[in-house]
C-alpha cells in the first residue's frame, strides 16, 4: 500500500501536518490573548496620590495587573461590595501569580477620608489593596482622565453621601486600562481576565 | 342543618384569616464594617402576608445612634444614595432589601460588631405595630 504514495504525496502531507502544529497553537494563542477594546484607548494614565506610606504611583505597579476603584469609605452599600468583590478575584488568581496582581480604590472624599483610615479600611479586604487619595483639584484631575464621574455635596453638613460611578477598572502590567467592571460582576469573570493578562506578561 | 354548614364556613373563614394577618421579615443581616467605617448596611426580605398594604415609617437600631432606609439609584454613570422617608409593603408582596438595591443605613456605632452576634433592629409600620429583628453580623469577604 504505502508503495502507492509517491514521495511527492508524502511531503504534501508532512507540509500539512507541519502546518497544523504551526498554525493550530498560533489560533489557541489568538483567541487567549486579550486585546484592548478601542473604547477604552487613551482612557486612565499615571498619578501619583497619597498612601499611608506616603506618596504612590500607579507606574509603581508595572509588571502587576491591578483592579482600581473610586470610592470613599462612608459608602455602606457599592464601595464595600466593589472592595469585596475585588478581594476575592485577586484570591482567585492561580497561586504563582499572587503577588503579581494588586487592587488600589481612591477615596474621592479626603476631608473625611485620610491615609491612615483608609490604609485600615482596605486592609480590611485584602492586604494587596492600596488606599490613596489627595487634594480635591488632584482627584478632580485624575477622576477626568480615568472618565470617572464623582460629585461632592456643595454645602455638606456633618452627614452627607458622594455620588460616584462604580466602575472597577482593570489596568494591565503597561499601566493600560483593558477591562471595565463594576460590583456586580462575578468574581470569577474578573479573575478570568486578569489571568489571561498575566499570561502575556510572561 | 344549615346552621352547621354556617357554623363551619365560618369557622374556617375565620382560620384563613388567622393564619394570614402577618408582617414578616426574614433573612435579615448586617455587613461586618471594616475598621474605620461610620456607617453599615442591615439587609432583609419583608414579607407582606396580610390582605392589604401597609408601609414602614421609621427605623431604629440598639447597637447605632441613627438608622435610616436607603436605596441606591442610577444617575447617569453615577450611583447616588437616597434618603427614603418610608417604604410601602404592597398586600401579599416580598420587599428585598439587599447589596445594590436598598439598605438599612446604621450610622454612629456604640460597640465594634463582630462576625455572628445580631445586631437588634425595630422596624415601625404605619398603624403602629413594631417588629424587633436580630440581624446577625456577616463577614462578606
């Protein structure tokens, strides 16, 4: 039988196999590798704001994937379910990546909202959580550049509320906005994602 | 004869009514407040079981100086939280107080709550009844 295949056929056939094993992982690789949706282009950036520990900036997270959230921590309802959720992504990262991901909510409430006190609070979710924040026309800018929206009463009395957009972005090892999430996103989606950023860091 | 047949429609009349006639709430919970937060969320389901609406008019809690029910609203890309003055119990309704929805504020904390003790809530509807609740403290990690 084999008789019957010239050696013309038998290398067509090789090319063909060859191609397989070429091609085949090169679609794998497509289809696991994200891209950035052109939406999101130009959106985000640096600053540098105020920790605990004194001043951070998002480029001090290069070569980590981070979860990023504007927030203050007079918010009963959104701000700890985002946090909330946020810590249980960054837990469900598969273990050699653990360090490589990190989660950073900026209080846009820094007249009740201090470093220290915010250093506590998220803490409280997971010790790979920053808390910043910083003088309201630096926020102001920094919300503007991440399209995030935040509005602080004009008269506020002892007790008031901040509306703010409940976006949780997800910014990859480049310091590049990739994803957008919010608090009712499942955990898991969002873990999906930063692993699939990790990957490609490697 | 008749009287009988009276006598016992009456009688089971009178039971549906019994068995029905009921405010009630359920799986009630308070978020465990990271260290440093002023304010936490009471989450529950209020069961209407009675033939006609009622409504909640105000809130208190023994382990906060103030209670107030909230609700969380879209304003634009914005979340914005509302102040509700009361909230209605239409007849044979379930009202899901729960995380992006509404919430029970409590603000102004005696004690530090711990995970599993119930904070104790008294909701007081319109025509005077008041129901206590123990709301035990869950850690949602």
């Amino acid at each position: 039988m084999s008789a019957l295949l010239s050696r013309l056929q038998v290398a067509g056939l090789v090319l063909i196999l060859m191609g397989g094993v070429l091609v085949g992982p090169f679609c794998l690789y497509q289809r696991l590798m994200p891209s950035v949706p052109d939406a999101l282009l130009g959106m985000g950036g640096d600053f540098t704001l105020q920790s605990a520990k004194g001043p951070v900036s998002l480029s001090d997270f290069r070569g980590k994937v981070v979860l990023l959230y504007f927030g203050y921590t007079h918010c009963p309802d959104a701000c700890p379910m985002a946090l909330g959720v946020m810590a249980r992504a960054l837990n469900m990262v598969s273990r050699p990546w653990r360090e490589r991901v990190a989660g950073l909510f900026i209080s846009v409430d820094p007249a009740r909202d201090t470093p220290k006190l915010l250093r506590d609070y998220v803490r409280f979710f997971d010790r790979r959580i920053v808390g910043l924040t910083g003088a309201p026309q630096k926020l102001r800018e920094v919300a503007h550049r991440w399209r995030a929206d935040f509005s602080l009463p004009a008269n506020p009395g002892d007790h008031y509320a901040v509306e703010h957009s409940t976006f949780i972005y997800l910014v990859n090892a480049d310091g590049q906005v990739v994803s957008l999430f919010d608090e009712r996103t499942a955990p898991e989606e969002m873990a999906m994602a930063m692993q699939r950023w990790l990957w490609r860091v490697q | 004869m008749k009287f009988r047949l009276l006598s016992i429609l009456l009688l089971v009349c009178w039971s549906l009514t019994a068995q029905a006639g009921e405010v009630e709430v359920r799986d009630a919970w308070v978020s465990l407040p990271p260290p440093g937060a002023e304010v936490v969320a009471a989450y529950m389901v209020v069961l209407n079981m009675e033939a006609q609406g009622h409504r909640l008019r105000r809130v208190s809690c023994d382990e906060a100086s103030e209670a107030e029910f909230h609700a969380m609203r879209r304003h634009g890309n914005m979340m914005q939280m509302v102040h509700l003055e009361g909230v209605d119990l239409p007849a044979g309704e379930r009202v899901v107080f729960a995380p992006g929805g509404m919430h029970i504020m409590l603000r102004g904390l005696r004690r530090t709550l711990k995970r599993g003790e119930d904070v104790h809530l008294h909701l007081f509807l319109e025509d005077g009844r008041r129901l206590d609740i123990a709301a035990p403290v869950r850690d949602m990690r």
